[in-house]
C-alpha cells in the first residue's frame, strides 16, 4: 500500500512528499466515517521509508533493506477526522539518527498549513 504521491523535495536528513489521494472512496485505510487522524502515522511512516530508500539510491546501494516499524512515540493528533475536501496532505519526516541496525525520524502531516499530526517513529532492519 503506498499512501504518497510525489515527493517534492529531499534532503540528507528531511523529505517532503504530498498525498492527494486520501479522498477517494477505495482509499485502503478510509471507512465510512473518514480517515481517521491516527492513520496519518502510516503516511509519517511511509515518508521515513521513503527517504531511507532516496538515501540509499544516492549512495549507489544496489537494494532497499527491508525494516520493520517497532515505535511510535509521541503522536499528537490536532484532528479526530481529516478533511478530505481540504486538499492535498503535506507529509514531512526528518532522520534524528540512523546506523546498521535501524533509523528513528519525526514526522508531521500538514493540510494547507495546518497540522494535522505529528510523531515519532522508530524502524529495525530485518536484515540486521
């Protein structure tokens, strides 16, 4: 399931990628009432994944390791639901620390400025 559309801009340490597709009716994590704001983490995570693979492209690393997602910490949610007439989601992760054996990042998930959530994640390498 990938929840990001494009990324717009990325760093060493920060991505920022958007996602458009969070109003659609097939939308894999949206039910009846909406999308909830705690499946934002999904996208902060997804963008942390997707920066380490940028990472390892740039470093000529022939293949993506394969991790697991084994934290969160510190989500805050300022929605129950998002607004999904609102517009495109602005999702933002920056690398706090990164070695052999896993990463940690925060993110955020912004809608026109707004925040919508914000947390942190931690990532083991299965390979490690």
């Amino acid at each position: 399931m990938c929840l990001l559309d494009h990324v717009l801009d990325w760093n060493d340490r920060t991505v920022h990628a958007i996602a458009q597709r969070h109003g659609l009716h097939d939308h894999p994590l949206r039910y009846a009432a909406g999308l909830h704001a705690v499946h934002l983490a999904e996208y902060g995570a997804q963008a942390s994944a997707v920066h380490a693979a940028l990472l390892a492209a740039s470093r000529d690393e022939a293949r993506m390791r394969p991790g697991r997602l084994v934290s969160l910490r510190d989500v805050h949610l300022a929605v129950e639901y998002v607004e999904l007439s609102r517009g495109r989601l602005d999702v933002h992760a920056e690398c706090l620390f990164a070695d052999e054996r896993g990463a940690q990042y925060t993110f955020s998930v912004l809608q026109n400025g707004q925040p919508l959530a914000s947390g942190r994640t931690a990532v083991m390498y299965t390979d490690a």
